[in-house]
C-alpha cells in the first residue's frame, strides 16, 4: 500500500517549477503508475502495417499486461489479454506471427482471433456436456480500443473517454508526423527493444521539450557528421509548443532542418496534404517538428541523419514506447516508421539513418540513455532522493507567441521547459485521479 503522504509534497514542488529527484526511483511511484496512470491512458500497441494480413498478431504490451493484437477474417483489429482462462498461462508465447486460432499449451484450450473460447479438450468428460458457456470465457478483450491513422491504442479503464477526443489538439500536431502522405505510415523491419536502467519518465521528459540537451549530449554525433548540422543548437529558436499532454519541438528553419532532409517532391505531397496553417508554418521560420511526445509515454522523433559521415542526409522517424518495467528500469520499444508510398531507396536510406541515430546500438540512443542511468541510478539515495530539481527554464522570460497558427500555448525558443513542465503537472494530476 503505498504510503498516503507521498504525493502532496511531490505536488507541491511541481506547482513551485522544481522536482524531487527521487520520483526517477521509487518502487512506491512505481506501483501508483501502473494502477492510476498507465491502467487509465491510451496506450500505443501497434501499427496496423505490423499485421496486414488475417491472422496476423503481434504481443504487446501495458505495464506488466501482455496482449495479442490480431487481425480476423474478416479483417477486423482485436486487442486482447494474453493469459488463459483456465489457468492464466499465456496463451502466445511468441513477439509476432500469423495463426489460425490461439492454443493454449498448458490444457489446450483453443482461442479464436478475436478471443471467443472455441474449443476445450475433454470437454464433456471433465465438465460435462454443455457445462461450460464458452461465450462466457474467451480471452479478455481490452477495455477500450482505438485506431487512429493506422495506430493502434488501447485503454484498460472502460471509462475513458474515446481515442479521438483524448488525442484532440494534439492531432494538429500529429499530423506532422503521419500525414505526409496519401499511402500513410508503414513499420519499416520490426520495432527494436532494449531495456534500460532508467525510468520511463526522463524520456518522456526528454522528447516532450529537452531541445536543451542536444548542444552537449550529442556533440560527438555531430562532429561525426551523422547529425548533420554545425552545432547542436538548431532547437535554440527553435519553438516549443505545450499542450496539456501533448509537447513538441520545431527547429530553426535551416538549410538542413528545414525540410528534415526530405526531398522535394515528399515535401510537396506533405503541401498538399497540410491545411493551410499547418503549412503557414513551414514557410514561416521553423523546420518539420522534430521531437514530441503524447503523455504518458509515446514519443515520436523526425530528424535528418547520415549513416556515415559520407553519406547524404535521409530523414528518419521513430515512433517509441518507454515501457516501465520496474522503478528506474524501462523497456525501450522503437518503431522505425516510413511513407508507405516512398521509393525503396528512400526508405531505405530511412532505415540506415534511423538505425545509426536511434536504433538499439545508435549514437544519439545511447548517448541519451547514458544520462538517464545516470541519473535513475543515483536517484535511490537516501539523500539524492530528496534532491530538487530546477525546472524553471523559461519562466517569466517567455510569454506565448500570439501569432502561433496552432493550438497550444507555442514558445519561440526550444531551449525551454514548458512542456516538461506540462508534463509533469500532467504526471502528478494523473496520479492524485484528478
Ligand atoms: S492454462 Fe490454458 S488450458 Fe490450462
Ligand atoms: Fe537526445
């Protein structure tokens, strides 16, 4: 039962602009998340391209909750609990694959695609003819289930409000990232997963608004050329837009950030595609947007990189889970996503670019992940845990641009902490269930 007198004081700090270091490693935390918030979000699963044909499943996960995504006959999308009804085994052991039916390999029990019960060994002799509804005991379905753009989310409260509505404004945003094209998105290989010794929540924080970082943490994959920019200061005005659960950041506009290193004729489907303020943006002094994430925990990042210093530019976007596995210790999942519709070559390039950048042995990947170890690690201690931390960045030196076509309140610098701190009101609000 974790201890009543937790949360006020970490509330009270984040109303003040500061954190308590501890919140990166505490168990206590830890077991709040999982009941109050990640058992009441949307949650990303998957994207439909992973299963395209019936049949086709993948396992996913909420927190500790394994699910099976498939794809039915009649090629309808199901999000359903992985544990058997007789025993709680899981009932697939495997990442992904393409089944005609779900057998379990305790007793036997045999489920549809959709999770319906369809068959049980020695039925009539064990239980007795008829004994047994099977209507009563298929798999799980989740609670709540939602695709947007191909996206497939999922909510274990039933009384969330729909996929659409909790997107809302964050949409405009997300656009950026999944509408470039009329085919959309696909997986470009198989997400990648690593687990890391650090809490989920420092890169949520870092991919909701640390444009800050970029300058130092990642100097060395500059002056290696697989960033290709002149320094890392392309977000410092940049602008930083923040949403109630939603955060992003645009880069300067820039000969190489400008476009993301897309070639002209993806940006001119991406104009025709955009609505006109959408647009307005992209020929009014900031780049693509770069990073973001859609609270809790799913972060997107599109970027130019060069998988070697010889090689131009491509860009490459992620889409990624940060899977809490434990207090301070997270499950990386990374998407390399691309236009369905591109040239071979230029996905490609894409995947390269990704792989050298974020995927599981990158350059910026790792650097990042060093800081957050750095940081969890440490986190436990007795009087590190009660460290505060300063997340005043931009506080009374910036107001909101009134002139920002979007919605949100948008901030003509990156190098800013609005949306981590959005974020974190979020994160407490969330976890006292308001
Ligand atoms: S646990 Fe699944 S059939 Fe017994
Ligand atoms: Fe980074």
């Amino acid at each position: 039962m974790p201890n009543p007198n937790l949360i006020p004081p970490i509330a009270k700090a984040i109303n003040k602009g500061e954190l308590p270091l501890g919140v990166f490693n505490s168990p206590e935390l830890f077991e709040l998340e999982k009941e109050h918030l990640f058992a009441k979000s949307w949650n990303f699963l998957a994207h439909e391209s992973e299963i395209p044909n019936a049949g086709d499943y993948v396992q996913r996960y909420i927190a500790d909750d394994s699910f099976i995504v498939t794809r039915d006959k009649q090629d309808a999308i199901h999000v359903v609990l992985n544990a058997c009804r007789h025993r709680g085994r899981k009932v697939c052991s495997v990442e992904k694959g393409n089944a005609r039916n779900f057998s379990c390999p305790y007793h036997g029990w045999v489920y549809d695609l959709d999770g319906a019960l369809i068959d049980i060994p020695y039925e009539d002799e064990g239980y007795g003819k008829d004994a047994i509804d099977h209507a009563d005991w298929g798999l799980m379905a989740a609670p709540k289930m939602g695709i947007w753009r191909g996206m497939i989310f999922a909510n274990l409260d039933p009384n969330a409000e729909p996929l659409d509505d909790y997107l809302g404004d964050a949409k405009w945003y997300m656009d950026f990232y999944t509408n470039k094209s009329e085919a959309g998105l696909e997986v470009y290989g198989v997400p990648q997963r690593w687990v890391v010794d650090a809490d989920w929540k420092l890169a949520a924080d870092n991919f909701v608004g640390d444009g800050y970082h970029t300058f130092i943490t990642h100097a060395s994959t500059i002056q290696a050329g697989m960033l290709p920019a002149q320094s890392g200061d392309f977000l410092l005005d940049g602008v930083q837009v923040a949403l109630e659960h939603f955060g992003i950041g645009f880069a300067r506009q820039d000969p190489l950030f400008n476009s993301l290193a897309y070639p002209p004729p993806m940006m001119e489907a991406m104009r025709q595609r955009f609505n006109p303020e959408q647009v307005s943006l992209m020929d009014n002094g900031v780049s693509l947007p770069t990073h973001a994430n859609l609270f809790p925990n799913l972060s997107f990042l599109n970027a130019p990189g060069a998988y070697t210093a010889m090689a131009p530019p491509a860009p490459y976007m992620t889409f990624r889970i940060w899977r809490p596995l434990a207090a301070g210790k997270t499950e990386i999942w990374s998407w390399c996503m691309v236009e369905k519709d591109a040239p071979e070559e230029f996905k490609q390039a894409s995947y390269k670019a990704y792989l050298i950048s974020f995927g599981t042995s990158g350059t910026l990947e790792q650097d990042d992940a060093e800081n957050w170890s750095q940081i969890s690690l440490p986190a436990k201690g007795t009087m590190a845990s009660k460290l505060s931390l300063n997340y005043s960045m931009g506080n009374g030196l910036l107001e909101p641009m009134d002139d920002w076509p979007g919605p949100g309140n948008a901030y003509p610098l990156d190098f800013t902490e609005f949306a981590q701190r959005a974020f974190w009101k979020k994160w407490i609000t969330t976890l006292e269930g308001k």
